[in-house]
C-alpha cells in the first residue's frame, strides 16, 4: 500500500518511523517533511492544504491512504474533499474535527453527551458584558480560550478578576483574529494531566493507545512559557486500570455514541487532553490528531503494525485487530533552538547524530540545506527518544544521547517525567 503522510515534524518523524516498519507498506511519501524523513520515505514539498495538489499527487503516485499528522488539514475539511475519490483518509470529517476547530462546539458537545468538563459559557463581541459578570463569578484563575485554531496560544490563565475581564475584552477584539471571536471561559481545574489516544474507525469500533503525558512549558518545574511540548513521557503512573475505565465509560464511548448519534463520520485519531482532579478524569481538550511530542514516545510502545491499523480505522473496520503494546516505559525529550518559543536562530548546524546509539532522534525543525548539511530549520529541533526498564533509565539513554547531539545554543529540560517519578516514589 501507498501513503501520503501530511505534515512535518517530530510526531510525523515517529508517524513514519512505524510506518516504515510495515510489511504493508510499498511506498511513503511525505509533504512536507523534513531533514529526517527521508530516511523512511520520500519527501515531497507540498502544502497540507493544497488540496487540489495533494489530488493530483495521488492521482499520479497511486496513493491508497492519506494520514493526516496535523489538525489543519483535517479542520479545513481534508476528508470531505477527498470522500468520494478513490482515496482513504485516515481522519475525521471537518464536522468532527470541529472538536479541535471550535472550542465552543467541543464544550456543546461534552456537555449534550454528559461528559466530564470544566462548567463554562462562551462569549462574543455583543455579549461582552455578560462575560464580565460571568468572570466575576467565578473563582481565579481564569481560563479564555479563543474558540478557534491559535497555533496552540489561544488559552489564558490569568491570576487577577480585572485582568481577566481585560483579556476577554481585548480577544473579543481580535487578539487571535477570527479565532478569538468568540471566547470560552470556564472554571479552572486542578489536578495532573496527561494525553489518551484513541484510534476509532467510524462504525463504533475503537483502541486506545498507551496513555503519554507531555511537559508544556519551557523551564523546568512547570515555569516559563507555554512551548509545543519539551518531552513526554509513557506510561502515566496515575493512568491506572481504575482511572482507565472511567475514563472509557465517562469519556470515550460517549465521545462516540455522540459522534455517531451527530451523524458525524470519524475515522482516525481522537486525543482526550484529560486532567485528574481527584481521581476523577475531566476533559479538557480535544484534538483530532496525535500529539507532539507524545507521539514521540507512544509510537515506541506500539507492537502492532500501524499502517494495518490506520488502513482498517480508515476502512470503518478495526474489526477484532489488536492493538499490541510493550509494558515498557518510553520517554522523548525535546533539544530546542536558543529563544524558543520566542524568536529563534535558524540554519545552525546540527552534528552527532551518527554517534546516538541507544535512542531514536526524531527529526523535528530540521532541514537539508544547500550544501548538504544538516541545519536547525524550527523551535524545537530533535525529539530524542528512549525505551528503558524505568522512566528513569529511559530518560538516562535520552540524556546521554542528547550530549551527543550538537548545534549551538541547544536546550532542553532535565526535568521531564520528574513528577510522575515523584509520584511513583511515594506509592512504593
Ligand atoms: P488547551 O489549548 O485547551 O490544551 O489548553 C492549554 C493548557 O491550558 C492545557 O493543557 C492546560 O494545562 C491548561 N488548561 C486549559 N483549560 C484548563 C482548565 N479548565 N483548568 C486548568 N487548566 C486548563
Ligand atoms: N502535546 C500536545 C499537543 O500535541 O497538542
């Protein structure tokens, strides 16, 4: 089989790894890709959003299945453009991935199927005042999310009643543009998160893949700003069996039964962006894809073969296909450019990765250029990724690899998985 993987950084470095790994693959193709990809397929410099040249790339290389790594694609109706060619898609429809795409819908939703969210009320220019009241009723912090895609930096947390009511105001006004046009605000929820995948074909059918939690900030402890992810970690200790099956009869059959009863197709992948708030598992995201860095670390717990897998969701038939996975623990950590998330140099040099021997260094920004040479292109750079018999001894082999690995004013967190190793300690 013939596929085209969308997208181009560490998530589709792992996506493709696996791939790669499948006796049912002929060729992959990937668009755009980057510095690394080529080491499981062919990169192909095109758009995510070009549909009309994904088309006729399809039409030319016999492509059988499209996958797509990222949500934009998808939110701007991948599937549907596609659902009568003789192509699969392994995606939602643009109605499912409105889950991702509006904020506001993905609360409508939760709160139509009885799942377990945080209580909110969304806001638009004219209800500007409503909203205020709302804040004020509140308990801090508060939490805004721009209903819309904001590249991962449309939700504010802020401390203080005014300041809040401020933002609301200034997002209402187009601080992300359309996307914050209307506004979700909700109550804060306390408690450890962590990132569930499931993998649905459509028909009711589903599997979970190993349950990953991701490090979100830049500084170590949880300090600094928001990035798209410095490392993750799989399993989650707290993710047990007893949290599991809440989270399967609370949120994932009704996240399905409700797809279905809407008349939504959805084949592919649905991320639960879950937090434990006392034992008892909420939502507070969806998204339509796989995470990043998560995927980094999952995919090296997968036994079965992906491609087996994507190819019977996108079919509407998982049927009774398992979903194999190693009890070993995987970690990834992510080496990121000086001044990210800020503004970053680009085009520096990156050197060592011959010498890295005990974990997998998934490309993320990086790049081939003119003269060959492997160069920083993006924030964040190389996932490094391990298996070990430990979180620990997974992050040690991260580590040392990292060491080896060099470009100038490279960074990463030393502190990944540190609290879920705390966590660990105090059970035993
Ligand atoms: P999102 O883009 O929805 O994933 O939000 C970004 C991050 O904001 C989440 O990963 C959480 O860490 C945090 N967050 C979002 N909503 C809430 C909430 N209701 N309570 C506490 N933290 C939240
Ligand atoms: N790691 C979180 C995300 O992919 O959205």
């Amino acid at each position: 089989m013939n596929i085209l993987l969308l997208g181009s950084g560490g998530r589709e470095s792992a996506l493709a790894w696996k791939m790669a790994q499948s006796p049912l693959l002929d060729k992959l193709f990937i668009a755009p890709g980057n510095g690394g990809t080529s080491q499981y397929g062919t990169n192909v410099a095109m758009s995510p959003l070009d549909f009309e040249a994904i088309d006729a790339f399809v039409t030319e290389n016999g492509i059988d299945m499209i996958v797509a790594g990222n949500e934009d694609p998808l939110v701007a109706g991948l599937y549907d453009y596609f659902e009568d060619k003789p192509v699969k898609v392994c995606g939602p429809s643009k109605a499912g991935a409105a889950l991702e795409g509006s904020k506001d819908f993905a609360k409508r939703f939760m709160q139509a199927n009885g799942i377990p969210t945080a209580r909110y009320r969304s806001f638009n220019a004219s209800t500007l005042a409503e909203g205020k009241e709302f804040l004020a009723s509140l308990n801090p912090p508060y939490v805004l999310k721009a209903d819309g895609l904001a590249a991962g930096k449309g939700v504010l947390i802020i401390d203080s009643l005014e300041e809040a009511q401020k933002a609301l105001e200034e997002m209402l006004a187009g601080m992300f543009g359309k996307s914050s046009a209307t506004v979700v605000v909700e109550e804060f929820l306390s408690g450890i998160e962590c990132s569930v995948f499931v993998l649905t074909d459509g028909e009711g059918g589903y599997r979970v893949l190993p349950v990953a939690k991701d490090y979100k900030r830049i500084g170590e402890g949880d300090t600094g700003l928001n990035t798209g992810g410095m490392g993750a970690v799989s399993p989650v200790i707290f993710a047990d069996e007893e949290f599991m099956a809440k989270v399967d009869a609370r949120i994932i059959k009704p996240t399905i039964k409700g797809l279905r009863d809407a008349g939504i197709v959805y084949r592919g992948f649905i991320f639960l962006g879950l937090i434990n708030v006392g034992g008892e598992p909420m939502v507070i995201e969806y998204n339509v894809r796989m995470g990043d860095p998560e995927t980094e670390a999952v995919m090296l717990r997968v036994d079965s073969d992906l491609v087996e897998l994507l190819d019977a969701a996108a079919s509407g038939a998982l049927g009774d296909l398992e979903l194999r996975h190693s009890p070993d623990p995987a970690v990834t950590v992510m080496m990121v450019s000086e001044g990210y998330p800020g503004s970053y140099p680009k085009g520096r040099e990156i050197t060592g990765l011959e010498s890295v021997e005990e974990s997998i260094p998934f490309h993320a920004g990086t790049a081939v250029d003119a003269d060959g040479r492997l160069v920083t292109s993006g924030g964040r750079v190389i996932s490094v990724s391990s298996t070990g018999k430990d979180i620990a001894d997974a992050l040690a082999k991260s580590y040392r690899s990292i060491e080896k690995i060099k470009f100038d004013g490279k960074y990463s967190r030393r502190d990944i998985g540190a609290d879920l190793m705390a966590l660990a300690s105090k059970k035993n």
